[in-house]
C-alpha cells in the first residue's frame, strides 16, 4: 500500500492488468512498457490519485482507456503508444493541467481532437498520431508553449493550419502529414526559429509556398509533398544550412529550379522535386550537393542537357531525370554506372555510358559515318525485319485457329489483342499511339503507383493502360506491378477487373485492362446525381457482386488470394452500376508452405485492426474492409466512428433508418429487409477479432438468400444500431 514506483517494464510478462492495482494508493510511478500485455485497462486506474507517470506503450492492450485516469490531477507523463486502445478520449485529460507528455500515438482512438483536449501550460511533447482523431487542429495548443514536439499525422484531421501555432516558438518538430488538411501554408509559422523537423505530406494544401519560409534557419527535414502547392519554388530554401532532406514531390509547382537550391550544403538524404510543373534548364549549381544520395528530378519538363557539374556529385546513388526533355550525356559518375536506363527514359536524347542508353559520339564526323552506316544498313533490316515479322504473324494465326478447332469454339469474341500479339512491338505501339505516347490529356485518374489512361484502339475497343512511374519507392512499385500481372494473368471472374495484358520494359511499365466507364464507387458517391441514380437495388446487388468476387479469391482460388486493399477506390462500375474489384498490387497469395508474413499494406480507414500489431495476412483482413465498404455504400460517406465497435452509448442507440443515405429514393419493404441484414453483415465483418468475422464464402451465402420482410423480428423503421452490433450472423441465417 506504500508502493511508490513499480517498473516492470521491458519484459515478457503477458495477461492483463489486475483490478487490484487500484488498491495502490501511494503509487507515482508505473512503467510497465514493452511486454506482451493484454485486455482492457481497468477502471480502478482512475482511484490512482497519485499518479505521476504512466508507461504502458507497446503491448496490446485494448478497449477504452480509464475516464478518470487523470483524477488526481497530478499526472505528467501518460504513454500509452502501439496498443489497440479505442475510443474516445478520457473525460478527466481535458482538465489535467499538469500534463508535461502525452504520447497516444498507434491506437485507434476516436473523437473531435478541438473538444477533447483541454489547456495544458506545461506540456513539452504531445503524440496523437496514427489514430483516427478527426476535428480541426484546435486553438488551445497555443497555450502550450513550451511545446517542443507535435505529432498530429495520420489522422482525419480537417480545416486548416492555424496561425496559433505561431505561438509555439520553442517547437523543434512539427507532422501533420496524412491528414485532410486544406488551405494555405501559413506564413506565421516561418516564425519558428527553433524548427527542426517540419512534415505537411499528404494533405489538400494550396496556394505558394510563404518567401518568410527561409527564415527557418535550423530546418533539417521539410516533407511538404502531395499536396496542392502551386507557384514557384522561392530562391530562400537556399539558406538552409542545416537541410538534410527536401521533398516537395506530387505537387503543382511551375518555373524553374532555382539555383540557390545548390547552397544546401548538408542535403544528404534526398532532394525530390518529381512530378510537378518544374521546366527550364537544371542550375550547374546542383553539382555543389556533394553529399547528396538521392536526387529525383522525374516528371517534370526540364530541357536542355544534364549540367556537367554533376559528375562532381560523389556520393549521389540514385538520380532519376526521367520523363523530361533532356538530351546531351549523362555525367560519368561511378556511382551512377549500375543505374537503370528507367532513371534516363523517356527524354529527348539522352546518352552515356549506362546500360539501355545509346552511347555518346564525342565528334560530329563520328555522328556522321554512324549516320551513313545506318543509312546503308536501314533498308536491309526494315526489309527482313518486316518479312519476319509476317512469318511470324501467319504462323501464329494458323496456330491460333488450329488450337480453336481443336477446343472446339470458335474465335468469335476472343480479343486476338489478349491472346497473342500483346508481348510484341505491334501492341506497344497501339498503346503508345492511342494515347499519343501517354499524353496528359487521355489521363483519367492517378495515384502513387502512376497514372490511368483510356486508349481506344484502332479497333475501336476501350482500354484502361495504368502506367507506373519511377519514385524513389520504385522496388516497391516493382513488386506492386509484378503481383499485379501474376496475379490478374491467372483469375477471370466477371466482378473482378479484365487484365488483356502487360508490358514490362526498363522504359516503360503498364498494365492494360478493360475500361469501367463510370469510375469508382467512391466518385459515385461524392457524385449528387449518381449517388440518387445508385438506388437501393443497385447497391444491394453491388455488394452481393463484391463478396461473390472476394469470396472467389478466397475458396476458388488455389492457393488462395488476398486482395489486402478493399476500397471504395478500388471498385469500379460500369454504366449500369454493375461493380468490378481492381487494383491487386498489394495482393498476397497465401502460400501453404510459407509463414505469409508481409509489411503492412492497404488505405487508411480500411485495414483490420489487428493488422497493426500482426504482420500475418490473412483472408479475415479482406473480410474487414469488406465491412467498411458495404456501411460506406449504406450510409453514402466512409462510416468512419462506426467502426471497430468503438460506438458511444449515443451512438448505439441511432436507429437504422437515420444512418441511410438520403439522396436515393426511401427503400421499399423488401428493400428494408435486404438492407436490415446488410447491415448486421457489415457490423459481423468488422468485429475486432478476427475470429469472430464470417469468412468471405459465408458472407457471399448470407447476401443471396434474399430475406423476407416476415422473417425480421425487429421493424425496420424502429432498428436500433445496436441490435446489429456483436451478432453472429452466420447463427442468425
């Protein structure tokens, strides 16, 4: 009863935490971090009046934390990081004054982050990452300031940056990244001298980067990409002494590079400017980054040649210049003679010593006489190329018709394109003239994989062709691409994308498949008039489509698939609202002599909790997306505080009808008993345990037994949440 500090921490202790600790009245100081703890925190911890720290990051502890876990307001320190806590924010932190750290990051916490905290004058570090806190950025963080570190990435985050955070002048890190964050960079916070980290990635920023931007001298990382940042980069990044790493990638900046980018004298790390509006010549003064180990320059329309000054770059490891204007020789730089022609190609004229790159002729006699040699050489091989090639083409197509005869069908239907000539010159040039050599203007949606265009050939066929680009992730978008082809190459099912074919070439890399007019779910959705043209019907049958094609992957596949990144993104419909799965580049197949471990892959919003702490897949994660997509479709938006079982007592007690999407027409009775049960599906699917989901095949079997209106016990217009909630559905069907 006299315990004052108990430190258990890094062990392997598992179970949960007794009730009793409650009883430890005396108790300051508990540390108990990184163990193999589990089960819900009990409530007794609010009877610790004298806490002072608490440490329990990384177990797997789950449920809600303690509403009074402050109520002696004397808490400092609560770190309660990489569990599976849920749920909102105890009540007792909003008053806890006293916090100096607050370390929440990796749970799945829930609620509006400008109603749940309060003012904290002494706090120094505050982590909320990596959960699914959503509100704006809330003006009472300006009283903090002796706030030196601020973690808010990875959440729902809306609204804009406030200028408040001014305020906080001893800040030295600052990541808002991956949030839904919009409108301009505030110039106020190039106020913050003491800036070291500074990362807005993935958000909805707009307008120009703020000139006062130079005035963070002590700035070492700057992640401001993809976003919607336009105008010009300002000449003041340049003061930047201490800058290691400079990502300004996947925006809309215009202009040239400016040269002053060349005083970075500690850019070590990297240096992405890719896939922006970026043109002009590159400055010689980029040849100065002699420490510099990645420089990305892809995606853009620079011209004019590489400056020579890079050969002088010794410790530049990789430098992609491609899908620009350049012409002239690449720099001899040993570091760069392994590197991939995809890093060069396509350009004006690029040549060097590099494998896949035509080498350079120093003399323009030399140009000449290789001029003159091919000259002489052309028409010899056109003419036995072309000859070939018709050999090549008859031989094929009597191949082709004796192995029809034999199967006994006929050719009728079968798109030749598919069968035989994909892998050849002929099909790489239809895609390349359909889209006029992937031409902007054919681009119908992008993502960072790359960019999907429509190509109609010269058969009048509709083709999606997804091209991928090169990052500096490219061995994961390699292996993206190639699970993608293995896996398309080997499944045909009628709600699952048609994959014709792929190219694989250093230059260029694309899938093509057939084109699903209308776009995805998710743009249905955020679609007024489509979303009321997506009636009751159509999204009943829609997600009877989607389960029969994952339910495939799942039992007819041998062995099986898992998809891994079920969204509303990666629907497709076609114009009669029938439904399509695509985008396998993150799919696994679950092989039975393998431990089918894998990093953690999908989109924020829909991957399994259990993922975060499991690196096994399994189907039961398509099972969970699976449960995020049909309440999505249900209610018309992504369903967000529904999820995981996380559902105030308010919340529970909503009833059914109240949740629907108003914009198409009200259901009729056996519409409402369809619905009733796609509901409680949805609800089964997303339980926490995965053991406790049905499997993809039972989910399938619930949905096509088309229930009656008599056979529900409960009215459809007096549904509560809640009785859908912790249901066996397989029990109840």
């Amino acid at each position: 009863m006299k315990l004052e500090y108990l430190g258990l921490q890094l062990n392997q202790i598992s179970g949960s935490i007794p009730k009793t600790f409650g009883k430890l009245q005396s108790l300051q100081k508990l540390e108990i971090f990184s163990n193999k703890l589990s089960g819900f925190l009990p409530q007794e911890f609010g009877d610790l009046i004298n806490l002072v720290q608490l440490a329990l990051s990384y177990n797997s502890f789950s449920g809600p934390l303690p509403a009074n876990i402050c109520s002696g307001g004397r808490l400092k320190s609560l770190s309660v990081s990489s569990n599976m806590f849920n749920g909102p924010i105890p009540r007792s932190l909003k008053t806890c004054t006293s916090l100096v750290h607050l370390e929440l990051q990796d749970n799945q916490l829930t609620g509006d982050i400008s109603q749940h905290f309060g003012v904290y004058p002494q706090l120094i570090r505050m982590s909320l990452a990596s959960n699914r806190f959503s509100g704006q950025i809330p003006p009472n963080l300006g009283a903090s300031t002796k706030l030196t570190v601020l973690h808010l990435a990875q959440n729902m985050i809306t609204g804009s940056i406030p200028t408040i955070l001014s305020k906080l002048s001893n800040l030295v890190e600052l990541k808002l990244d991956y949030n839904y964050l919009s409108g301009e960079v505030p110039p106020e916070i190039c106020s913050l001298a003491n800036l070291y980290e500074l990362t807005l990635s993935s958000n909805q920023l707009s307008g120009s980067i703020p000139t006062m931007i130079g005035n963070l001298s002590n700035l070492g990382y700057l992640d401001i990409s993809r976003n919607r940042l336009s105008g010009l980069i300002p000449e003041e990044l340049g003061g930047w002494t201490k800058l290691q790493s400079l990502k300004i990638n996947n925006n809309n900046f215009s202009g040239s590079l400016p040269g002053a980018i060349g005083n970075l004298a500690s850019l070590q790390i990297m240096l992405d400017v890719s896939n922006n509006n970026l043109s002009g010549v590159l400055p010689q003064q980029l040849g100065k980054l002699q420490m510099l180990e990645v420089l990305n320059l892809s995606h853009n329309q620079f011209n004019g040649s590489i400056p020579s000054s890079f050969a002088g770059m010794v410790s530049i490891s990789t430098l992609d210049v491609s899908y620009n204007i350049l012409e002239g020789p690449v720099p001899p730089t040993r570091l760069l003679q392994n590197a991939s022609a995809s890093c060069f190609l396509p350009n004006k004229g690029l040549c060097g010593n590099i494998s896949g790159l035509p080498p350079c002729y120093s003399t323009p006699v030399a140009a000449r006489q290789k001029g003159k040699i091919l000259g002489l050489l052309l028409p010899i091989v056109l003419v036995v190329g072309f000859g070939i090639i018709d050999v090549i083409v008859v031989i094929m197509i009597l191949t082709h018709k004796k192995r029809k005869q034999q199967e006994g069908v006929t050719a009728e239907g079968r798109d030749l394109f598919s069968v035989w000539n994909f892998h050849g010159r002929l099909a790489f040039d239809d895609i390349v003239r359909a889209t006029q050599n992937f031409d902007d203007k054919y681009i119908t949606g992008t993502g960072g994989y790359g960019k999907v265009y429509k190509a109609q050939l010269q058969d009048g066929q509709l083709v999606a062709v997804k091209k991928l680009h090169h990052t500096e992730e490219e061995l994961d978008d390699e292996r993206r691409f190639r699970s993608e082809m293995e896996i398309l190459s080997q499944i045909r099912q009628r709600s699952i994308v048609k994959m014709y074919g792929f190219c694989s070439h250093p230059a260029y890399k694309f899938l093509v498949y057939d084109y699903i007019q209308q776009g995805s779910l998710h743009g249905t959705l955020e679609n007024e008039e489509l979303a009321k043209e997506l009636d009751w019907q159509k999204r009943i049958a829609l997600a009877t489509d989607v389960a029969q094609a994952i339910s495939y992957l799942h039992h007819e596949c041998s062995p099986p698939i898992i998809h891994r990144d079920i969204t509303s993104n990666n629907i497709l419909l076609d114009t009669s609202f029938k439904a399509f799965v695509s985008d396998f580049g993150t799919a696994r197949i679950l092989k039975p002599d393998s431990s089918n471990w894998s990093a953690l892959a999908g989109t924020y919003g829909y991957i399994a909790p259990e993922l975060s702490y499991t690196s096994v897949v399994t189907e039961k994660g398509d099972v969970y997306s699976f449960g995020v997509v049909v309440l999505e479709l249900v209610m018309g938006k992504h369903p967000r505080n529904l999820l995981d079982g996380s559902l105030s007592n308010g919340e529970q007690s909503m009833m059914v009808k109240d949740i629907l999407d108003q914009r198409p027409t009200t259901p009729i009775t056996t519409e409402e008993s369809s619905l009733a049960l796609l509901i409680k599906l949805a609800l089964s699917c997303l339980e926490s345990s995965p053991q406790a989901r049905p499997t993809m095949q039972e989910a399938y079997q619930i949905l096509i037994q088309k229930p009656s209106s008599s056979s529900r016990s409960v009215p459809f217009s007096t549904l509560i949440l809640h009785q859908g909630m912790h249901v066996d559905i397989r029990s109840e069907s």
